[in-house]
C-alpha cells in the first residue's frame, strides 16, 4: 500500500498497527479463493481490482466527498433505505463485519456468547481497523434482533447511532408503524446533512439504485441456464461490493460483465460443467471476506447458483415503483419495498419458505444449503421451518451452523462432500 493511502488511514485515527495486520490477513485469503478459480469472466478484473483497493481508492473518494460537504452514513442491514440516504446527499456504505477482529476489545463490552457478526463490528470500531468504519459520520442500526438492537446502545458510545424500529410482523399496525419509521428517517437525514430532500432528488435515489437493483437482477438470471456462466463465490463478492462501491459505476461493470455472461451462455460456456451438483445458498448474511463456506461447496465440485441471503437476492429483488409524484407517495413505496424482505427476525416468516420452494424450481437446484452463524437465534430457530418446508417437497438440506474461524473447516468440508454426494447420486436416479 503506497504511503499516500498509509497518511489517508493516520488522518481517519486508524491504529496502523492492528491494520497493517488485518491487511496482511486479506489478501493471501482472496488469492487462494478467487484468483485460483479456472475460467473466471474477464470482466471479474474491476471486483479484483476493488478488493485490491479496498481500504484506497473507495476510502479516498468518501474523504473527497466529506470535504465537500457531504456526509457518510454506516450501515448494518438491507431494511435501512439507501434511496433515502442518496436524496438527501448522503453516500450509504453497508459495513462488512465478516471476519473476526478485534474480538478482544469487543469482549470487554459483550458477552462472549454472541453472534460473530455482532462481535466483528464492535471489534472493528473498537480496535480502529476499518477506514470505513471511521469516515462515518453517523451508523444507521434497526431492532431487527435482539443482539444488535442492544449493541448498538454501545457503539452509540463511540459513534452517533439512529436506530430505526423494524416491526416483528407484517400486519397492517405493523406496516403503519415501519412507513412512520422510514418517514422519521427521511427527516432525520434531512437534518443530518443539511439536505432538503425533494421529489426530484427522492426520484433520481429511487431510480439509482433500481439500476444497481436491475443489474444485479440480470446477473442472478443469468444463472438460472446450465451450465451456469460464473460461480457462486463471484457473485457473492459482486453482492458484497455493491454494498459499499459508488453506484453508478458499480451499475455500469456489473452491466458489462452480464454482456460477457450472455455471450457465454450464448457458447454455452460455463464455469463448471452441466452435470456439477446446483446448490442455494440460505441464511445469514456473508459479509466480506466471509467466503468461506461457499469455498468449500464450490472446490467440492459444486456450483452455487443463487444465495437467498441479504448478501444475495434479499438485497435486490424487489424494486421501488419510479412514478411516485409526492415525497409522502415515495416515501410510502420505499418502505413498502423495504417490508417484503424475508428476514428471519419476523414471526412467522412464510415469504422465505415460499422463495425457497420457487428458487429452487427457477433456477433447477438439486440441493439447498442453510448456513447460520453461531448464536443467531432467528435463523438457527427458523432453520426448522425450512427443513419441514423443503422435506414437504422433496428438496435435499444441509443445515450448517458457523462462525468466522477457519477451525471447523475440515469438518465442514466432510459434511458438504457427503451431501453433495447424496445429490449426485440423487440426480442418478432422477
Ligand atoms: S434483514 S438477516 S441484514 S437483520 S446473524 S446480527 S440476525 S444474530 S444480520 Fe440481518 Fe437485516 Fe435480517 Fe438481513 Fe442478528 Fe443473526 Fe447476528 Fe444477523
């Protein structure tokens, strides 16, 4: 890393030190799990060239934008609307938590026994070791479970936090209460920034970040065909990067790589071969650089299609109607956009079971794997709908629960291969 960036991360209060580590971490993780991969698309280059910079150039353009004026909001989840944060000026960056650092410091605020995701972003401010972390200028936090609902009354101690009320349910009350939620948002981001919010600037977010929406969407498409033209893990990481780059270059690379897929599909030209075992991905979110369950599912011979996850399809499968007239009209479709999200923090959840069923059906999945991370009480409990929805229509399960060390990898690997296996031999008899 050039010494320019090296001043960069010294002006945000980074402790170097614990960085330099951290950095030392990453890259030799990320050669080993994308730059080894056979037959990548050309056009993967920008993503690598992302990851490379991670904490340079992107840092570099949210410190540009500061000095204009603008503010750098934090965030935790896919229910805190990003539309909303665009029109009042505002650059959204989803903060990763998906690695284990600075578990230390973040054990002298929360109990041990907590969610790694959790326990990661404490760490990470708490250690100082993330640039993102430090260029924001307020966290955007929800009440979506009850872990991070009360860590965020702690990170509110080193940095502000707002925290927005997500209901438990979806009745009427509860969509009332979320639309006076985004509403109270939408004000206090005005506040924030200083940032009238208008219809005009509303619109322009809304169909911002539809685009960054679409482009996605026509990425997951593409790999509905047989055999499927890029794997999993790359599109898990262009999942997670679009939580953090600029939007409208994000749109314009991942427009260019599905030109690239198409022509592929058109060669019928794919990653692995037709017969490679079709897996979903289900569950907690995986946060950069947490890759490492869909590693092992992918150097076992399988192919990872879709990732029902909120690093996955939860992120962008729904869109924001772009006709609304008036902010009240808009703000009211963002937050119904927002509510269709499957999480696993609502009571009962029947989306979810239902996604899953038509998932596997588009996209032709001979197995789903759900991957929970240790401690997380809504998808570990919510496992159990799953495993009766899918026996209920014949679809194979693996359950996995995890967290972000590399200790269990072998015996994961074990498990996943059995599995694989059972589908292969499953796919025989078919
Ligand atoms: S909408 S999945 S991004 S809350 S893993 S911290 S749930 S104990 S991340 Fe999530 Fe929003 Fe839901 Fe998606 Fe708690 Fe579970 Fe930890 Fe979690």
């Amino acid at each position: 890393m050039s010494s320019a960036n090296r001043q960069l991360w010294a002006s945000l209060g980074l402790d170097l030190e614990a960085h330099d580590q951290l950095l030392q971490a990453l890259p030799p993780t990320y050669g080993e799990v994308y730059l080894s991969q056979e037959n990548r698309p050309e056009k993967m280059e920008y993503f690598d060239f992302v990851v490379a910079e991670i904490h340079g150039l992107r840092i570099q353009e949210l410190q540009e934008h500061k000095a204009r004026g603008g503010k750098v909001i934090g965030t935790f989840c896919v229910f805190v609307p990003e539309e909303i944060i665009r029109a009042a000026g505002g650059i959204c960056i989803g903060l990763c938590s998906g690695v284990e650092i600075g578990a230390a410091q973040a054990q002298k605020v929360l109990p041990g026994s907590i969610c790694p995701l959790i326990k990661s972003f404490m760490g990470f401010k708490l250690a100082r070791v993330c640039p993102y972390f430090e260029s924001c200028d307020l966290v955007v936090g929800e009440t979506t479970c009850d872990g991070k609902k009360k860590a965020f009354e702690i990170l509110n101690d080193y940095v502000p936090v707002h925290v927005m009320e997500v209901p438990q349910l979806k009745r009427g009350k509860d969509k009332a209460l979320w639309s006076s939620e985004v509403k109270d948002f939408l004000t206090r981001m005005e506040e924030f920034t200083g940032h009238k919010i208008t219809a005009t600037s509303l619109r322009r977010a809304i169909e911002e970040v539809n685009g960054k929406r679409r482009a996605l969407w026509r990425l997951a498409d593409l790999r509905k065909h047989n055999p499927t033209p890029i794997s999993g893990k790359d599109s898990l990481l262009i999942e997670q990067i679009a939580m953090y780059d600029d939007v409208g270059r994000f749109t314009a690379k991942v427009e260019e790589l599905c030109a690239e897929l198409e022509a592929r599909v058109r060669e019928n030209k794919g990653v692995k071969g037709p017969d490679a075992p079709r897996i979903i991905v289900t569950g907690t979110p995986m946060a950069i650089p947490n890759w490492k369950v869909p590693h092992l599912i992918e150097i076992s011979g399988a192919v990872i299609v879709a990732e029902e996850l909120c690093t996955g399809l939860r992120y962008f499968e729904n869109l924001i109607p772009e006709e609304g007239g008036s902010i009240e009209e808009m703000a009211e479709h963002v937050a119904a956009r927002y509510l269709k999200t499957n999480c696993a923090c609502f009571t009962p959840n029947p989306g979810r079971m239902d996604r899953l069923v038509e998932l596997a059906k588009e996209y032709r999945a001979d197995g789903i794997i759900h991957c929970s991370l240790t401690f997380c009480d809504p998808y570990l409990i919510e496992a159990n709908r799953v495993a009766r929805t899918l026996e209920k229509h014949d679809i194979p399960l693996l359950q996995i629960e995890t967290d972000y060390g590399q200790g269990d990898t072998g015996q994961l690997k074990t498990r996943i291969e059995a599995f694989l296996e059972m589908v292969r031999s499953r796919k025989g008899r078919v």
